[in-house]
C-alpha cells in the first residue's frame, strides 16, 4: 500500500494528462470536502492523485461498494488509495452513509464526493442528492470545495474498459458553506452552480 | 563557388564526416551558450529601448532549445533504436494534443485506443527494424521495411478507423469524426516518423560515393540533427522578420502574425543559414541551400495549417486545455510538414536506393 499508493497516483497522472487549477481557493490540509462533477470510474482516482501530497494523504474518496470490490486489482486499488467505500444497496436504519463518512474521517480527514450519485452521460450536470447537505447541516465547520472535472468522459467513458491517454483538466473554485436557515433544494443548487460555474472558468 | 564545389566533392572518409557532426553539434551548442548569455544579460541590465516582455519570450525559447538539444545529444550518443524511441514518444505526445483538441464522440473510443496502442507504436516500430531485421528475414541488405511504413498509415490505418467507427454505431457527422481521427494520426505520427526514418538510409553524395560509415548511425544522427535546426531557425527567422518588416498579414483570421515579408525573410535567411552549414552535410552548397529552403517552405505550411485547426477550435495553444502553455505540438508542427519532404529528397538523392 505504501508503494502502491503513489505509485498509482503517478500513473493516474499520466494517463488523464491532468492540469489543476486552483481558482480563489489554495491547497490547504483543513478538513474539507471536494464535490465533483461524475462522468467516469476514473474521477475519484485522479483528483485524489492531483492533490499535493501532504493533503492527498488525508483525503479519502468516496466511491460505490459494489464496483470497487469487484475483483482482486479492483479491491487492491481501492485499499491503496484509501478509497472509503459505501454500500449503495443495503442502507441499514441508523447507519446513513452521512454518519459513516463523518464518523470515518473524524476531525482531521478530508472527502472526496460525486453528490450527483452515479455517473452522467449528459452534457449538463445531473441534480445533486441531498448527502452534501446533510453533511454540511451536521459538520457546518467543513469547508465545502466545487470541483470541475473536464474530459474524464472522454478519457474513459461509460462502459469502457481500456483509457484513451487524453488530456483533462480539474478546476478547484472557492469553498462554499451551508446558510443558516438555508432551505436544502436551494442550498443544492448553489453547490450545482457552484461546480457548473467553475466549467466556464 | 568552385572552390566551395570542390571542397564539398573532396572525399572524406567514415572518420572525417563523423568529426563533421561532432563539429555541427559543438557549433550550435556554442551558439546556444552565446544566447543564453546575451538573453541573461538583456534581463539583468534592461536596456529600455526593448520590451522586457520579449526578452522573456527570448530566453523561454532558449530554455526550450536548450532541452531539445540536450534530448536529442543524449538520444544520438545512446543509439539509432533510443533515438527513433524518442520520436515515437513526441509523436505520441503530439497526438494526445491533437485529439484531446478535437471534440470526438463516444463512438469514436475504441478507434481512439487502436490509433494509440496499436498504429502508433506499429509505425515506429517498423522503422525501428531497421536494415538490419529486414536482411536477417529476407536475405536482402540495405533495405529497411520503407515498403510497409510508408504506407501502414496512410491506406492501413486510414481505412481501419472509419471501419472501427462505424461498428461501434453512431452516425452522427461520421465523415467528419474519421477525417479528425485520420489526419491526427497522419500528422502527429506518420509524417513525425520520416524524421526519425532518416536514420536507416545509407546516406551517399550526389556523386554516389558513400558518406560516412554505413554501419554507424553518427552521420545520419548528424543529418537529423541539420534538419531539425533548419527547420527552427525557419520557425524563428519568419517570426524575427514577421516583426521587423511584416506588412501584408497572409491570412489575419488564421494567423494575424505570419505575414509575406516574414515568408521572405525568413525563407531567405534559412537558405542561406543551412547553404552555410553545407560542410556538416553529404550535400554541395548550393545542393544545401535547395534543401534548406523546400524545408523553410514546409515548415511554414505546417505552422498554417496548425494554426487554422487552432482557431476553429478557439484555443490559443495545443498545450492544456485552457491554459496557454504551447505544447509538443506547437513546437513540432513545422517538423512534421517538412520530415517527408527531406526524407524523400534524401531517400532519391543523397541515398543508395534499391
């Protein structure tokens, strides 16, 4: 895991080609959570992989139970990039997959979360569920980061095994907070802007 | 001229044409140190008649100099098979500049993956094989597999990837997604590879004698080395002169800064350039200057028509995708449009052909 880890954060690199680019917002380990946008399998890995080093090491993805544990390279992946897996069938009652994302990173991790669920094979972004709301009505100290990530898509799309070495970029904007009093519908949209906007940038 | 003719016909041996080429790299290695001191001097005392923004430019183009010089010296002293590598590796890079340019569809995915994996690393590898596979599986020498690489891409390929597109099912601007694909493929990769070609041939005088050693690749690194400089001095001479003396813009909406005089200047002051590096050639001087200058020409095609996929995609660069750093393939454009013509002209004229 100790070789592994950057090991595939090099080759992640490679193969997206990605640039970064932080606008009005500077790489900080404070404990924040990276909302993106979710056109592929290899989001969460590159823009885990783009992070600077001391704050990569504190960041942990959020991905899908069902597709990481798929398969031995799948799981070895998973583990060396510390991804934190969620199970999106069984949602058991008192175990929300808010709780446990907060309870796992504690006071000193930081997230990785695609609030639109599932990937989106649309040009306009999807609708955001609500997880990013609750976590900021729960940890209303968390910093919460839009993330636009261009030509992922292209790189692997959906239903595709093998990449095409194409060049992406990520765009990281200004935090944003939950309002006091902030209905949810609103503040989902804002966050949606937040990432739409980062896309013309 | 004569006496120039006569110098240039004087035989020399393996040893001396292998010196000749040690001597263009210490030349413009030389040139190179010169320019780095001027362009750190011009930064350390600005003097207020010039604009410090292209004393900038200056040096960042010397620093890109410096690194091609210092890849390519490194690629020639590790051998022919390193060095065709390392175009196979710039072809690659320029490629993945190109597509990502070009807005493709999902249909377009699995060809995508074919040009990559499969026809790029096929091409350099063929020309790779070299002389001496082609003798050891057919049992004929001086040979290479010219037959099949120059043509793998251009009707292989060019047939494969409307194929591979059509099967994965979505017709929409089919035409149009091919002929992307294709010319990607075609310009980043099959016309880079003529460059890295020139190492295979058995290099000759116009006369026929045998220039250099044919077991070596040196004097063939050594003509690579010529033409990659001819083709950068083109690229700056037509920018220098564009400045001083540009009037008449050739084509404003797709390059506001090539103009007619820069053409001419530049054309001009190639020629004379490469005529002047006649002796680290297996070319006369005036045999010089004729490839000097078809090689600014093209050179100059490469850059326009780079230029025109640029502006109707409406990026400045090929770099990244929105900030402006000029990529490979800003730097290569030119390289690419001029490598056939200097290989072919080679190939028929400087070169033992069977």
């Amino acid at each position: 895991m100790a070789i592994t880890g950057p090991l595939l954060a090099t080759i992640a690199k490679f193969v997206s080609g990605a640039s970064v680019r932080w606008i009005d917002c500077q790489p900080d380990t404070c404990q924040r959570v990276y909302f993106a946008n979710h056109t592929s399998h290899l989001d969460a890995l590159v823009l885990w992989s783009c992070l600077p080093k001391e704050i990569r090491v504190r960041t942990r993805a959020v991905a899908a139970r069902d597709y990481w544990e798929k398969g031995p390279i799948r799981r070895h992946m998973a583990r060396s990039f510390n991804v934190l897996l969620i199970d999106r069938k069984e949602i058991k009652v008192h175990r929300s997959p808010v709780q446990m994302m907060l309870q796992e990173i504690g006071e000193r991790d930081s997230l990785i979360v695609f609030p639109e669920g599932s990937r989106n094979t649309q040009e306009e972004l999807g609708e955001f569920k609500s997880g990013l709301y609750y976590m900021g009505k729960k940890r209303p100290d968390l910093e919460l980061v839009p993330v636009y990530m261009e030509n992922l898509n292209r790189v692997l799309p959906r239903g595709e095994v093998l990449p095409v070495p194409l060049l992406s970029c990520i765009t990281i904007g200004p935090p944003i907070w939950l309002e006091v009093g902030e209905p949810k519908n609103d503040f989902l949209n804002r966050a949606r802007d937040a990432v739409r906007r980062l896309r013309d940038l | 001229m004569a006496g120039v003719t006569l110098l240039a016909q004087s035989s020399r041996g393996p040893h001396q044409v292998h010196t000749q080429t040690y001597w263009l790299l210490g030349v413009v290695l030389g040139l190179l140190v010169v320019a780095y001191v001027a362009g750190r001097l011009l930064k350390r005392y600005p003097d207020h008649s010039l604009n410090p923004a292209l004393i900038e430019r200056f040096n960042h183009r010397i620093r890109v100099w410096w690194l091609m010089c210092a890849i390519l010296v490194a690629a020639f002293l590790l051998g022919r098979v390193p060095t065709i590598i390392l175009f196979g590796c710039l072809s690659f890079w320029a490629l993945r500049e190109f597509i990502t340019m070009t807005p493709t569809r999902r249909g377009d995915h699995r060809a995508l993956f074919w040009i990559f994996f499969v026809f790029t690393p096929a091409q350099y590898i063929l020309v790779a094989l070299g002389r001496g596979t082609y003798e050891a599986l057919f049992g004929v020498p001086h040979r290479d597999f010219y037959g099949l690489y120059s043509v793998a891409i251009p009707v292989y390929a060019l047939l494969f990837i409307p194929m591979r597109t059509a099967m994965a099912g979505d017709p929409r601007r089919f035409l149009e997604r091919s002929a992307k694909i294709q010319s990607g493929l075609f310009i980043c990769v099959y016309c880079l590879s003529f460059a890295a070609a020139l190492l295979n041939l058995e290099l000759t005088t116009s006369g026929g004698a045998l220039w250099g050693d044919r077991h070596s690749h040196v004097q063939n690194a050594g003509l690579l080395f010529y033409f990659i400089l001819i083709v950068q001095l083109g690229d700056m001479f037509q920018q220098v002169w564009s400045r001083l003396a540009g009037r008449r813009v050739i084509a404003p909406r797709i390059n506001a800064s090539r103009t007619w005089e820069g053409l001419l200047g530049g054309v001009t002051s190639t020629t004379l350039i490469g005529a002047l590096l006649w002796w680290a050639t297996p070319f006369q001087f005036w045999q010089a200057a004729c490839m000097a200058m078809v090689v600014a020409v093209a050179g100059f095609g490469g850059g326009m028509v780079m230029s025109a996929i640029k502006r109707d995609r409406g990026v400045e660069d090929y770099g990244t995708l929105v900030q402006g750093h000029p990529g490979v393939l800003d730097r290569i454009d030119s390289l690419c449009f001029a490598a056939p013509l200097f290989y072919h002209l080679t190939r028929y004229f400087f070169s033992q052909v069977y």
